[in-house]
C-alpha cells in the first residue's frame, strides 16, 4: 500500500457500519487505533493551522495582507507538489482532483472573507461566527453521512464548539454597521472553510497528497489578483517578513497534509472539530510571543478546549 494513512473505503462500496470503520482505518488495522491516529492527526493539523495563522498574521501587520496571502499560498502549493513524490498514493483520478480544486474554492473563500471581515467588521463577531461554523457544518456533514461517536466523544464535541467561539472572542466596541459586515464575512468565512474541510474528506486518501496540489493552485490563482493591487501601493518587504511568510505557506501546506490524513483515520465529525480549534493555538503564541493579554473568556476558552481534547481522545 503505497500509503500508510490510505482509506480502502473510499471505493464507495455499500459496508455496514462496523465494516465501513474497518475500511476507512485500513485492512487489519483496529479501529479504535485509527481513531486515535485520526484525533492526534486532528491536533496536529490544529497546531499547524494555528502556527501558520499566526505568522501569516504577524507579517500581514508588517506588510500588506494581499501579498503575504499570495506567497503563503504559493509555498503552499510548492509544498502539497513535493507531498505528492512522498505519498503518492495510487496516483491522481479526476473525480479526486475535482474534490481537491473545490477545497481550493473554499479555502480562498474563507481566508480572503475573513481578513477582509476582520477590516470592516466587528473582529468578535467574524472571528468566532467563522471559527464556530467550521467546527459545526463538517460535523453535521459527517453525522449525516454515518459518523458513529462514543458518548464521550459527543460530549467532546458539544463542549468544544463553544470553546472554540469563547477562543475567538475578541471585545471590540463598534456600531451597527459594522457588526452586520462582521455577520456577513464571517458566515462567508465559516461556509469557505468548511467547504474546503468537506472536500478533503470527500477526496479521502488513496490518491494520497495528490487532492492537496488542485486546492492550492486554485488559491493561488484567486489570491494573485488581490497581491497585485495590493504591491502597487506596497514598499519592499523586509528579509525577516519574506521568512515568516515562507514559513506561513510551508506550514499551511503541512496542515492541509495532516488534515487530509487524518480524515483517512478518523471520522469527520471528530477530526473537523478537533482541527477548527486552532484558534486556541493562535492565541497561545500570541501570549508567549507578542505577550497578548487573554480575556477571561479566552482563558475559559482553552480550559474547555483541552476538555473536549480530553473526551474526544478517551
């Protein structure tokens, strides 16, 4: 099996549910190890996610957000393009393809609705609506199509969709109007993220890395544009930004990567939950970093987190 983390059910053939779980963790694997490889992969991607919004997020205030948004997503690109020669799976197929390039459609959606929202909008409500829905329409995807949790790993979940908005959570003072562009761009957001967690899992991983090559094309053919407008009225970046962006895409890449895997093990309704609190390592770094101040509710926020990491992972 040219990959380790490749799920057999994918073929799509009619299982009953406990074969079903047997095919996606791996011909005999057991299942309850598949699962707990598909929580630590879930984490992973959530740590990945996190770092790369963070420095993504510091460069975007030294430079504008147009060009960083781009050359994260071209290194991105170049690493889902060297993913693919380490996990080739069993080659790319046009029905993976177009799942890939529809999570390029939704990760371009959600980053550029989400930074724009955080411009015009109430940064409260943009960042927690997009955090909390994409948490919540992968889960309920994943129920519908046949996800089976344990009763602590209901509870997991139920307890980190709101850690997840308590994380996000931002005070801002602001009017009307701006808190109905942050509804707006952050519904956006949380539907374009989704999209792209939907997708990858829909893709699944016999043709490995190869979904990821798609999606990141995609984002860099949408993203140019906006770096374009945006260097014309842009000064030269410094050496230290151009890193941190570099690194940003690098990472993102690698989260996309750890994401798609992880779905390969785990169920969607786990593993989309657990990786939408990467928020929660945003916020870490931002303290131990930038020495950020956390609100009381951020604090209860990262309390309950790793609650629910601890029901989800029992």
């Amino acid at each position: 099996m040219p990959l380790s983390w490749r799920r057999a059910g994918r073929d799509r053939l009619p299982l009953a549910a406990p074969a079903r779980q047997a095919a996606r963790c791996g011909l005999g694997e057991d299942p309850a190890e598949g699962l707990t490889v598909g929580v630590l992969l879930g984490l992973l991607a959530a740590v990945a996610y996190g770092t790369s919004d963070f420095a993504a997020g510091v460069s975007s205030r030294r430079f504008s957000f147009g060009p960083v948004a781009a050359v994260t997503q071209i290194f991105g690109l170049l690493t889902a393009a060297a993913a693919t020669l380490l996990f080739p799976g069993v080659g790319p197929a046009a029905a993976v393809l177009g799942w890939g390039t529809v999570s390029g459609l939704g990760s371009t959606v959600g980053t550029l609705s989400l930074y724009h929202g955080l411009s015009v909008g109430r940064m409260s409500v943009v960042a927690t609506l997009s955090a909390v829905l994409t948490a919540v329409i992968p889960a309920i995807v994943g129920l519908a199509s046949g996800n089976h949790l344990s009763v602590p790993a209901q509870a997991g979940i139920a307890l980190a969709i709101p850690a997840i908005g308590l994380v996000s959570w931002q005070h801002q003072a602001g009017v009307r109007t701006a808190a109905r562009a942050g509804l707006l761009y952050g519904v956006l957001a949380g539907l374009g993220f989704a999209l792209l967690f939907i997708a990858l899992d829909q893709a699944g991983t016999r043709s490995g890395a190869w979904p990821l090559v798609p999606g990141q094309a995609v984002s860099v053919l949408l993203a140019a544009p906006f770096a374009l407008h945006a260097l014309r009225s842009s000064g030269k970046p410094s050496r230290p930004t151009v890193a941190l962006t570099i690194s940003a895409g690098v990472i993102s890449g690698a989260a996309n990567l750890l994401f798609l895997a992880a779905t390969g093990k785990g169920q969607l309704a786990v593993v989309a939950v657990l990786t939408a609190l990467y928020p929660a390592v945003t916020v870490v770094l931002a303290r131990v970093i930038l020495a950020e101040r956390w609100t009381r509710l951020q604090a209860a926020g990262l309390l309950a987190a790793a609650a629910a990491i601890a029901l989800v992972s029992s």
